[in-house]
C-alpha cells in the first residue's frame, strides 16, 4: 500500500490530477463557512441542532438534505442548498429517458444528445434551485431566524435567493471541472468529501462521552463495540458493492477456411446491489412526509389553545409513531426500500435488449436458446438478487436507528454505522480507487490490490498478448 502511494506520485499526470481535485475540494470547504446575509447564524445553528437531536421531522430533513447534497443548513452559508438540485434533475432527466421514447433516442444520439440533455439539467437546476431557496428561506423567516430589518425586504429575498442558486451552479461548475482535469466522479467526490467533513464531530462526541467511572456514560464495551460495529459495517458494504453473480456466457465458433474463430468462454456480471444508493434515498425521502404532515394536521388542531379531539390526538399519535427510529417508520422504509430496488432494476435493466445483444454479437448462455428464452432467464436471475442487494440495503438503512435507541447513541456518530452517508462514502472511495488503479496498471506499476510492479507488468503483457 505504501509502495503504491509513492507511485501515484511519480507519475506526473496522475499527481497532477489528483492535486487538482484535492484543490477542488479545498474550495468547496472554504466557501461552506462564507454564511448567507441577513440570517441571524447563531440563533440558527441552535435550533437546528435542537431539532436534529430531538428527532423532528423538520430535523430529520434537515439532516438528510445535508447528508445528500453537501449542504450547509445548519449555518445558512451560500452552499446551503449544496449540489442537491442538480442531483434530483439529474434524477428526473434519467428516469424520463427511462419511459419517453423522445428522450430515449435523444441518449442515443451520442455526443450530442447528451449535451442536449444535458443543457436542459443545467436549467432544470436552476428552477429547482430557485424553489428550493425560497422554501428554505421562507422556513428560517417563520421560525424566526432572519433579521426583522430583512424579512420583509424584497431587496434581500432577490440577493438570499440568488446567492443560494449561484452557490449550487458554482458547485456543478467544480464538479464537472473535477471530471475534466481531475481524477474521480466530481459531483459524487463533493458529496463524500461533505460528510467525512462531520467524522470529527463524531469522534469529539465519542470523547467527550467517554467516562467509565459514570454510568450514563460510554465505557470500554461501548467504545470497542462502535469500533467493531464500523469496521464490519463498512467491510460489509465493500462486499456487498462490488458483489455480483456472474453468468457464463459462451462465444459462437465460426470457420473460415481451414480455421476456427471464437469459441472463448467468458461472464456476464450481475451486480448484487445494482440499484446502489438510490433506493436508500427514495426510501429516506418519502418516509419524511408523514411525520411532518401528522404533526402540521396536530398543531393546527391544537391551535388557539383548544383541547385535542379525537382527530387532533390520532394526528398527534401518528405523527410520533412515524417520527424517525419507530417501529411504523422502520417498516415503512423496508418495504420502500424493496420497492424501490424492483422499481430501478425495472427502469435501469431491460433483458429484451441484453438478449438481443448476446445473440447479436453470437455469445449465448450454455443451456439457453438466443432470444426470449434467455431474456426470461436473465430478469428471473436480476429478480432473486435484487432480494438480497434490497436486503442488504435495508440492513444498513436500519443499523443506525437501532444503535440510536438501544444504546442512546447520539446521530452525528451512528450515521457512520449505516445509513446513506456511509454508502454514499464506500461508493466513491471504491470507484476513486479504482480509477487510480487503472491509472497505475496503465503505466507499469503496481496497484493498490496487486502485488510488485513486475507482477503488473507481467500481466499486462499477458493481456496485451492475449489480444
């Protein structure tokens, strides 16, 4: 490993590149801090905090929006809407081509359809962005977060509303520098970079806990328990990510002359988790509806200091049961989850057309006719691990609410034991390493998985030689 480090930094494009990304990622964190005008930060920072550590809905979104986009809600700053808007109309564009036949053929067309798509992302973001701001800002005005001599001038909700919207265009903006001249997924990389930002935080509050000689305090078993529970849940989603079935996949022998081409064995990999993070993030976002829904339809009934009726107390119970760690929330976002694995492999894998392909290219599975027989083949086989990737992504998703309530765990540290920070974090750590990897093998040296640089070079040889 340490070999391998001292040869990312003898190739000089390689260096080059990854600087420029640490570079990158230097200025989003600087421009985290530089706060929104008008926003009283201090009252701010306490009620969000407040309302994260007490499991409100209102909290509970909080704290997913930031997770997700990189945000920075809980001192307003000017990439307070972080990279969100253009991840969800990224989003949206990806599923439209999934059912539009227009769209489709525009994805098809190459280089320039997808800049024509991509034109109509950029502006999508800017609508969105511009919803989303207003939103936020009406939220902190009702709360009471925003300086009277600002609340009610135009003037100020014309320049909040721009710099948050100038805020997430700058951060697509680095982005997609960082897939230009940098290494890795750029939009994904400001993500991570975003929620390892709060690793510190949880490691101050693990200390700060820490006292065995108070009972309500954390202890030896705890800390040791923290730290066995991280490393087997993040050795777990390294497994289960790059995890796959693979399906034998047999090459047609045709003759020509005297001599006979084809014939060479090879696999079709199936990813386990193939819906990825996705599913965790449609689940999570949809289970914040009805908390916060049962809980306005409370207080509006217990406006004006009347007594609670039979409504007001069933709204009231709802929205407690549906309040993040309950029972009702935890089943609730299982079976979404589910849902939304089936539903992504539905509009992401298409067997017709993976059939179609094999018996194109003359490939075909040992024991299966070309065509529908084989596409049937391929969806019941995506069908079954689709269970165990959706499994597996329900596992995670519940991890830190149970740690949470069984051992009165604090959020900022068990959302590093599950949820969709930490496989957002494994996701671009592993396709970071792997880029560096193929950039390592490319120039004769070792990797980070293998083994002396002679080895890699003897197998890139062997390959070379194989073609």
């Amino acid at each position: 490993m340490l070999q391998a480090l001292v040869n990312v930094f003898k190739i000089a494009e390689l260096r080059s590149k990854i600087l420029f990304t640490l570079g990158m990622l230097a200025i989003f964190r600087l421009g985290h801090w530089i706060p929104l005008p008008g926003v009283n930060q201090e009252k701010l920072e306490e009620t969000i905090r407040l309302q994260v550590e007490t499991g409100s809905a209102a909290g509970k979104a909080i704290s997913f929006v930031t997770i997700f986009g990189g945000g920075a809600f809980g001192h307003s700053t000017i990439f307070g809407l972080g990279i969100m808007p253009y991840i969800s109309a990224g989003i949206i564009f990806q599923l439209i081509g999934s059912v539009s036949p227009r769209m489709k053929a525009l994805q098809q067309e190459g280089p320039t359809g997808r800049q024509k798509i991509q034109e109509w992302t950029r502006l999508a973001t800017i609508a969105l962005c511009i919803i989303q701001g207003i939103g936020w800002l009406k939220y902190i005005q009702v709360q009471g977060l925003v300086y009277q001599q600002w609340a009610a001038n135009p003037i100020w909700w014309v320049m909040a509303v721009a710099a948050l919207t100038a805020g997430c265009l700058f951060l697509m903006w680095l982005g997609e520098q960082i897939d230009k001249f940098g290494i890795g997924n750029g939009v994904s990389l400001i993500i991570a970079a975003g929620i390892l930002a709060r690793m510190p935080n949880a490691v101050m509050d693990v200390y700060n806990n820490f006292d065995p000689s108070q009972p309500g305090k954390m202890g030896y078993p705890a800390v040791f328990f923290l730290l066995a529970g991280f490393v087997l849940v993040v050795a777990g989603s390294v497994v289960m990510t790059v995890a796959q079935r693979r399906i034998p996949i047999q090459q047609a022998k045709h003759t020509r002359g005297r001599k006979v081409f084809g014939g060479q064995k090879s696999y079709l990999p199936l990813r386990i988790n193939h819906g990825g993070v996705m599913p965790v993030i449609f689940a999570s976002s949809l289970m914040i509806f009805p908390a916060v829904i049962f809980q306005a339809l409370a207080q509006q009934a217990s406006a004006g200091g009347a007594a609670l009726g039979w409504w007001g107390k069933a709204t009231q119970w709802l929205g407690d049961q549906f309040s993040h760690g309950q029972f009702p929330y935890v089943v609730g976002e299982v079976l979404l989850i589910y849902f939304f694995s089936y539903f992504w492999i539905t509009v992401q894998f298409n067997p017709e057309e993976m059939a179609k392909q094999l018996r194109d290219n003359g490939s075909f599975i040992p024991g299966l006719r070309p065509g529908p027989r084989t596409a049937e083949y391929l969806e019941t086989v995506m069908e079954r691990i689709t269970f165990v990737g959706a499994a597996f992504l329900a596992v995670i998703a519940v991890a830190p609410m149970v740690v949470n309530g069984a051992f009165k765990v604090s959020n900022e540290v068990t959302q590093f034991l599950g949820g969709t920070g930490l496989l957002i974090v494994v996701s671009v750590v592993l396709d970071f390493i792997q880029r560096v990897e193929a950039n390592l093998l490319m120039r004769n040296y070792a990797g980070f998985l293998g083994g002396s640089e002679a080895t890699a070079s003897s197998r890139l040889r062997g390959a070379a030689f194989n073609r």
